[in-house]
C-alpha cells in the first residue's frame, strides 16, 4: 500500500488534464505539493471527454438515477467549487415536462429532493422565455453550473497560480515518473483497469438569440434526461444521451432528439443556428461509480461517468485527504 506522507512538499506527478486531473493538481498544489500536472493533448483539450461535457452542477436532480454517492460527493463539491471559483453560476437548475410525460414529472419530484415546485405564473417570473410553455416546474435553487471549455483554463491557471506546473504534450505513464502519481486518464487507462467501458455522450451547440435562459432546464425524456444548458454568446448546449458504445460523433436519431427537446423546451430554437455536433466517451466502471485506486506508489481516479464536473473536487479532496492524513473512504477508495 501507499505510504502516507505529512511532508507538503513532496512531489505529485498527476496525469490527465481534464476535469478530474486539474482538481486533484488545483488541491494538492495549493497544499503546498510540487504538482506536476502531464497532458497528451495541447493546451485547447479538444480531445477530453471534458471538453464535450454538460458541466451540469446538479446533484439534487441526479439523485432521481444516480446512487447516494453521487449526491454526497456532489453537494461536497458544490461547497469547493464555491470555495475556489466563486464566480460559478448558482443560479439552480429546472426540470419541466410535456402533459404526455406528467407521471415521469411526478415520479421525478417524488425522487428527489431540494427543489420547489413553481407554477406557470412563478415559471414565467423566473425565466420569462418559458411563459406560456409549462403549466408548472421543478426548481432546485441550490445548483448550478459550469461552461466546461471556459472553466478548465480557468483552473489550469488557478494550478499555475499555486506553484503546479503544467505540460501539455506529455504523453507519458506511471512508470515513467518517480513519487507519487496520481492517474486521471479516463479510458487512456484501460489497458491497467480493464473494467472501465466507455458509455457515449453525444452534444449539439447552437446559437439563438431569440431565447434567454439563466439555469439549466431539464425536459423530462421517457429513454435518458435532455437538457439545455445556457453558455455565453447565446450559445446554448443540448445533450446529452447516455449510449452504450464507443463509437465517435452523433447518430441521425440522437440528433433528432436533442434538437426536438429544444424546440420542445421553446419554439424560436427552430429558428436557431446549429454551431457543433459531437461526442464523448465517459469512462464507467460496470456499477457506473467513482473509484479511487491506491496500488504500490500510484493512486487511480476514474469512472467519473457523467458525474465528472458535479464529484471532481470532491474526490480530489479524498485523494488529499488519504495522501495527507491516511483518512480512507470506504465507498471510494480501493486500497491493495
């Protein structure tokens, strides 16, 4: 097993840029480590599965599928992502439905918890764009959300800032590094971690001006959640399905259904102008949950599934903790 260290200025070699590397280099850095945070790719991360992602902050609302886990280590993360980018948009997320699909919306409601229900008046006042368009709504007014292609630069500078160094271009492994490593790879790492799949996550960007929104809006879907998510330059991300293939780029049918959410969510997204299509591999383990791995000198993070941006920081936070301290979390950390 790892052997723990109190030392703050031991080195962390961390590999893997995307979401869950640049939180555990951001804590371990600002811990006082000498971070070292290696990166395959250039600086732009085009080829992340965070560089397709919703950057969705919701626990509350994912608890209608996801394990209690995932709603631990998610609302721990909203408290550390406040903590450290307190510019992060809260402004709560809504989930709506069409009368068709009124017993999922009620089966949802019943499943989760934090939110309040609004009714077409309070809907309306809240976002003014979905006047008229839903009788009522569920609204969880502690999450929130992030731009993921804005938000990695942002801490990939915050690690600068904190004495880490970063190399983009770095294709490098475990053996290839002294100290402590800490492996953020996702898929990358598969040939070690032969349980990890990869479950396909397919997004649309467009751009309308004629709809304002300022949170999240989930539309309630009979196969997997759709939602649409604002960015700035009224640009607006519908994602995401949840496919179990490994395959690249978005199928004719999934197309299909992320624009008829948007133009079910408003009509004038008919109107708007398609930016990008693409797609991500989440890597999954089969239970769908985060692990953390400690094997002789490295230490695993993967199977963030759709979770990544919502459990990131608080799975660098364990990983800290057991480096520091030897603090073990029995539902995350496998030791061997």
């Amino acid at each position: 097993m790892l052997q723990t260290t109190n030392r703050p200025d031991s080195p962390v070699s961390i590999i893997g840029a995307g979401i869950a590397g640049a939180w555990q280099a951001l804590l371990f850095a600002q811990a006082g480590h000498a971070v070292t945070l290696h990166e395959r790719s250039d600086a732009d991360m085009t080829a992340s599965t965070s560089h397709w992602a919703g950057g969705m902050l919701a626990p509350y609302c994912e608890a209608e599928v996801a394990e209690p886990l995932i709603s631990r280590l998610g609302l721990r993360s909203l408290d550390i992502w406040r903590r450290e980018l307190p510019d992060t948009p809260f402004n709560g997320s809504l989930v709506v439905a069409h009368p068709r699909e009124r017993n999922d919306f009620e089966r949802f409601a019943r499943m989760t918890e934090g939110h309040r229900r609004l009714d077409a008046a309070a809907l309306a006042g809240l976002e003014p764009s979905l006047e008229g368009r839903f009788r009522d709504a569920l609204f969880f007014p502690t999450e929130g959300h992030v731009e993921p292609r804005r938000v990695l630069p942002k801490l990939h500078a915050r690690i600068k800032a904190a004495g880490g160094t970063i190399k983009f271009g770095s294709d490098v492994s475990a053996s290839d590094l002294d100290g402590l490593v800490i492996d953020c790879r996702g898929l990358t790492a598969r040939e070690e971690q032969p349980g990890l799949r990869g479950v396909k996550g397919e997004m649309i960007l467009i751009e309308s001006s004629e709809v304002q929104l300022s949170r999240p809006v989930r539309l309630i879907h009979p196969r997997w959640p759709l939602y649409v998510i604002p960015r700035e330059d009224n640009m607006f991300m519908l994602g995401a399905t949840s496919i179990e293939a490994e395959d690249t780029g978005v199928s004719v049918r999934s197309a299909l259904e992320l624009l008829g959410a948007a133009y079910a969510v408003h009509p004038a997204f008919g109107e708007a102008r398609i930016v990008e299509f693409g797609s991500g591999l989440r890597p999954a383990y089969p239970d769908n949950l985060p692990r953390i791995g400690v094997r002789g000198g490295k230490i695993s993070v993967n199977g963030l599934y759709r979770h990544g941006f919502l459990i990131a920081p608080a799975l660098a936070e364990l990983t800290l903790n057991f480096v520091e301290r030897g603090q073990i979390d029995n539902e995350v950390m496998q030791c061997a």
